[in-house]
C-alpha cells in the first residue's frame, strides 16, 4: 500500500516539475514574442505615417493646383461672391482647416467666409513668407498642420495666390488606427500560440489523470453526455448529436429514451423554421431568413479576403398591375418574376448565391467572389455587373397575366462588401439607396452604390423636408418675366417662375428644387397653389392699369401635374375663383411631358383648349423626334428653346431650324415664342423671321408682382 502510494507521489512530483519547465520556456517565449511584437509595432507605425503623409501632400497639391485654377477669372474680374463660393466648397472638404486667397502683396483677399473678416490684411503667420514667395505649389508643414500654396496666373501674369491648410489630426488617428490594429492582431496570435501550449499542457494533465477516468467512465460518461445534449436542447442546437447507448441496464434505456426525444424536437422544429423562414408565395427565403444568412457570411468572410455583392431588386410599375389588374394578377406577377430571377441567379450567380423576397415586389440576392483555376478570387464587382443585365434584360420580356401582355421591367441597386460597408444593415441601406438612384435613372437598369449617392439623397431627403410648407412659411413667391410681341414692342403677357429664397441657404435655383418636388410629389400641392397666385396677380394688375386688360399670363405645368388626370378640373376651379378669363391664361409643358403619353396628353389638353385656356409647349426642339407631332398634340403655341436662340446670329444652323420651326408653326395656326433673347441682333433677327413673340433679359428680367405693376404703370 505505501509502495502504491509512493509511485503515486512520485508520478505527481514528476508531472509537477515538467508543468513547471514547460512554464519557463513558455514565459521565455512570451518575453520574446513581445520584444518583436513591438519592435514590428514601432517600424510599421514609421512607414504608415511615411505613406499616409506622403498621400495626403499629394492630395492636398493636386487640390490646391485645381483651386488655382478654378480661381483665375473670378479673381481676374475680382468676383468676391464667385471666389467665396469656391473657396467654401473646398474649405467643407474633410481635414481642411483654412482657405485663404491672398495678391500678390500677400494681403488676405477671401478665407471662404460669409463676411470676411480678414479681408485686406496681411498673413504674418510662420508659414506664408514662403508660401507668398514660391513660384508653383508649395508644401511645408507643422506637427499639427500641412500648408500647401499656389500662385494663381494668368498666361505670364500673377494674380496672386491661394493656401489651403490641411489638418493632420486624421493622419495621425490613421496611425494609430493602424498601429493599435496591428497591436490587436500580433497579441490575438500570441494569444493563439499561448492556447496552443496550454492545450499541451492540458494533455499532459490528462494522461496523468487516465486511470481516474477509466474507473469513472461506466457511470460519469453517459450521464455527462446526458446533460451535454439537454444544454444543446436548452440552448436551441435542435440538430445537434444525441447520444446513443448499447448498454441494457437503466442507464442504457435512459439514454435511448432521450434520443427519441431530442429527433422528436429537431422534427418539429425543422417544420416551424421551414414556415417562418420561407416566403409562402413565391417559395423563396423571406427577410429574416435573408438577414440571418446575410449576417452569418459577413462573420465567416471577415479578414478572409473574399468579397460578396447584394443586389436589391424592384419591380418597376409594379403598382400599376394591382390597381389595374387586381392583387390577384399582382400575386401571379410576383410569382412568375420571382422564377425567373431563380433562373438567372441559379445560372450566372455562382456557387453559394442567394435569393430571398424581401417583401412587396421587392427581391434581394446575394453572390460572392468565387476561386479561379489559379487560386485567386474573381472579381465580384464583374458578376454582379453580369448578373444583374441579364435580370434587367431577362424581366424586361413581357409576362402574359389573364391573357394579357404586361411590360414592366426591374431596378437594381448594387453594393459590396467589404469596400462599402461592412454590417448587413448598412449594406441594405446602400443596395437600396442604390437601387433608388437606378430608378431617377430612367428604371430597368443597374447602378452600383457610391458614397456620393448617400450625400445626393441626404441633400435631396433635407431640400424635401425644408421644400414642405415653405410657400405657407413665405419662402416661395412669384416672379414675373415680360413677354413682348415682336411685331410692334407693346407687352403682351408674363411668365410666372416660381422662386425659393431658403431662410439659411439663400436663392435656390429651380432646376434643383422643381425636381426634388416632382420626383417626391409635392408639385402636386406647390403647382395649384403658383396657378392661383399667378391668376389673382393678373387680375389685380388687371384692375389697376388699363393696359393689362388683355395681357396674358403663362404658368408652367410638371408631367406628375399632367399625368394625374386632375389638371382641367384644377384649372378650371381657378378660373372660377380668381375671375380671369380663360384666355387670358396660357399653361407651358415641356415636349417630353407630352410626348411621354401622346394619348393621354392629347385627350387632356383638349379638354382644357376646349374651355379658352391656351397651350404652349416650352423647350421646343430638345424633345420631339419631328415636328409632325404638332399635328396631333393640340397646342397654340411654342417656345424655342433658348439654345438654337443663343447662337442665331453666328450658327447658320441654329438661324436655319429657327426659320424653319417658325415657318412651320405658322402653317398649323401656331403663335411662336422666342426665349432666351439677351442681344439685340438676336431681336431683330427673330422679328425678321417673323417671330410672334419673345422675352429674355435684353427685353426684361423676371422682377415680383409689384414691380412688374410699376412696369405696366
């Protein structure tokens, strides 16, 4: 018995001190491992900043070379306004601290601010005696900042000069960034290394306690392996392994009973994911089985390298199926769609592509790049670009639903990961941004995501948001541009152009913020309400001055306006209200709101032609294939377009289609409008031709209600 007991202590003693060597080369290993972990910490971080500078200097010369440039004429004409424009558009742009625009005698001429505090004063800081003396981009630096100037010259001559200075906080968050990555990373595999060795040890320790276990096994395994499979249960692993027993005493029936028990679970559990994770129309995966997965690869392709790309697809129109076909219709529609997507994708998306319904008429794919023959990764970006025209080429054949043809077509927006983002929710948001900015470009196409887009929809989704009650707040208002016959110089009418004086942005150019209300519907409230205002201004002048007694005035209308079918009953609620004669008002659409649907244009305008209004079509010659549609769009007039006006006196060209689209209006009845006339030749030469009528800035510029009854005074 002590001999036993002995041997024991001896095994014990002998284990002991291995443990305890193992323990010193492993505490060795680690001082060393350190030692290098930081000497590598302190070389990269050496070479990053090298990198990182060196990248922003050339950035920054290349930026301050383009702000030359584009500085020349405003400078050269001493355009404060133009020069703080650009000035304020660079000094907005990340890490730049200050714009300073300075002659040549090194006075401060503009720092990008609103009223220019520093104006006329000298730069007396370090850095800009050699800034004003060099002869070409100049770069010098700080601890904390990168000066970078260049003088701004007109052929020989030098106007002055610009500085931008660039801050290098960022560069230095970059490096440390990198430099506490790295750390990260190098201590994640001498934590790696470390678990390796105390498995080692681990094992060790095992074979020492070998003979305990033995003795244990016929009672401590089998009920261990019991509670492991009834943690698996608890925890949701339905599928994971149940253990199994030969053995024909209690332990045995025991084991065998909880066996069938966790199959029974697993079965029934399979069922329910089965409905909670398919979308029960179509068949696909639905959102949450999407989202699941989508989360799962993102974890699995996390510092492996590889790339994956979503493609969020929209059928376009779709809602037009349902309110004329019916739901049931719209049902067929996405099953058939959802087909032949599964198709495509099964044919072009590759190995491990996913497909899933998101919801409405709205699908989701998912592909990755996939091992070439060479053993490098395919480019995903080229996939999806391939995958995603075939679906647009695919979807757009036409879908036979209750014996009819209907054509509709998809959007897709495309994005990747890791180099757009790197969580699933800002991927969705990117594919559906994406996907949006698809549609503004005319639908049944692709685009990829771009960090410009979240700007462009950020701008867009605030200028919609502020454009929402902005003409009850005041902010919008009416100005009137003349319209003068050419025939004898009396003034004859008005165009009404609507006008956006933001309470912190200023003047708002209509091209901007007229889109921006089309695309998002608020045309719809705003274009009323610019009808009637500019009706009971014609009215009133027509009280006050004798002369506006048979004067006109043209409001335009938007296609959203023209396609809602509403028109000539707002028209004619106007009318009625303000007390201004049908004649007198003159509606401007442009020849692609027409042209879009010539049927239903045609029906509508004649309508309102019916009731006196008068129709003009605006931009006349950029949107009509021939003039042959003025036989059947019913319009009393058109306006050429302010581009064939501009070169008429030096582009035989543009003088001969302006003859022609007059002489050609005359033959149907039509009265011809000149825009855009800001010279007198191009006057005279257009009332040579016989032009009707014509406005421009040579003849009046647009001015408000008040003034332009001082001009009729």
């Amino acid at each position: 018995m002590k001999r036993v007991q002995s041997l024991h202590a001896r095994f014990i003693a002998l284990l002991g001190v291995t443990l305890l060597l193992m323990l010193a080369v492993v505490a060795l290993m680690l001082q060393r491992q350190n030692a290098m972990q930081h000497q590598v910490v302190r070389q990269s971080r050496d070479a990053m900043h090298t990198l990182l500078f060196e990248r922003l200097r050339a950035h920054g010369e290349a930026a301050t070379r383009q702000l030359a440039d584009s500085l020349v004429n405003p400078l050269y004409y001493f355009d404060l306004d133009a020069i703080g424009v650009i000035a304020r558009d660079v000094l907005r742009q990340p890490d730049v601290r200050y714009v300073l625009v300075y002659d040549n005698n090194g006075a401060i001429i503009h720092d990008g601010s609103g009223d220019i505090p520093t104006y006329g004063q000298a730069m007396r800081d370090a850095l800009a005696y050699e800034g004003i003396a060099a002869s070409g981009v100049h770069a010098q630096w700080t601890d904390q900042l990168l000066d970078i100037s260049s003088p701004i010259m007109v052929g020989d001559q030098r106007l002055g000069g610009v500085r931008i200075g660039f801050s290098l906080d960022a560069v230095r968050a970059d490096e440390a960034r990198a430099s506490g990555a790295l750390g990260a990373r190098l201590g994640e595999i001498g934590a790696r290394h470390l678990l390796w060795i105390g498995l080692l040890l681990a094992l060790l320790i095992g074979l020492g306690a070998l003979a305990s276990l033995v003795l244990q096994r016929t009672l401590v395994r089998p009920i261990r392996y019991l509670a492991d499979a009834a943690h698996e249960l608890e925890s949701g692993n339905y599928g994971a392994r149940m253990p199994a027993s030969t053995r024909n005493d209690e332990v045995g029936e025991l084991t065998r009973a909880f066996g069938r028990m966790g199959e029974s679970i697993a079965r029934h559990d399979r069922d329910i994911r089965r409905m909670a994770y398919t979308d029960a129309l179509t068949g696909l995966a639905n959102r949450l089985a999407f989202r699941e997965n989508l989360d799962l690869r993102l974890m699995q392709l996390r510092g492996a390298g590889r790339q994956l790309a979503l493609l969020f697809a929209d059928i376009d129109d779709f809602k037009r199926v349902n309110d004329t076909l019916g739901h049931d219709a719209g049902d067929e529609v996405l099953v058939q769609f959802s087909n032949r997507i599964r198709e495509t994708v099964d044919r072009m998306g590759g190995e491990g592509a996913m497909l899933a319904r998101f919801g409405g008429d709205e699908f989701v794919i998912l592909i990755e790049s996939v091992l070439s023959p060479t053993g490098n990764h395919g480019d995903v970006r080229t996939a999806a670009s391939r995958l995603a025209e075939a679906l647009v080429a695919e979807l757009s054949r036409p879908i036979v639903v209750q014996e009819r043809q209907v054509f509709l077509g998809t959007s897709i927006g495309i994005t990747l990961f890791p180099e757009d983002a790197s969580g699933s929710t800002m991927l969705m948001k990117n594919g559906d941004i994406a996907m949006y900015q698809a549609k503004v470009a005319g639908k049944n196409c692709h685009r990829f995501y771009s960090r410009a887009m979240d700007q462009a929809v950020e701008r867009r989704v605030r200028m919609e948001q502020d454009l929402r009650g902005a003409w009850e707040r005041g902010e919008l208002s009416l100005a009137y541009q003349p319209v003068y016959s050419l025939a004898d110089g009396q003034l004859r009418g008005a165009e009404a152009l609507l006008r956006w004086q933001h309470p912190e942005h200023g003047a708002i150019s209509p091209s901007v913020f007229i889109d921006v209300a089309e695309q998002s519907g608020l045309i719809e409230t705003i274009g009323p309400q610019v009808l009637r205002a500019a009706c009971e201004d014609t009215v009133r002048w027509q009280r006050q001055h004798a002369s506006a007694q048979q004067m006109f005035v043209s409001v335009n209308v938007s296609p959203r306006q023209l396609r809602s079918g509403d028109l000539p009953k707002v028209v004619a609620t106007c009318l009625r209200d303000t007390g201004l004669a049908a004649t007198q008002l003159h509606l401007e659409l442009t020849e692609t709101a027409v042209i879009g649907d010539e049927i239903h244009a045609s029906s509508l305008l004649a309508r309102l032609r019916a009731s006196g209004v008068k129709i003009w079509l605006d931009d006349f010659g950029t949107g009509f294939s021939g003039l042959s549609h003025l036989r059947r769009v019913p319009v009393d007039g058109v306006k050429i377009d302010r581009s064939f006006v501009a070169d008429v006196l030096r582009d035989p060209d543009d003088l001969a289609l302006t003859t022609a689209i007059i002489a050609m209006a005359h033959s149907l009845g039509i009265t011809v409008v000149a825009e855009g006339v800001e010279k007198e030749g191009q006057y005279a030469i257009l009332r040579e031709r016989g032009c009707d009528l014509a406005q421009g800035y040579w003849l009046g510029h647009p001015v408000s209600a008040h003034d332009f009854s001082l001009l009729l005074a």
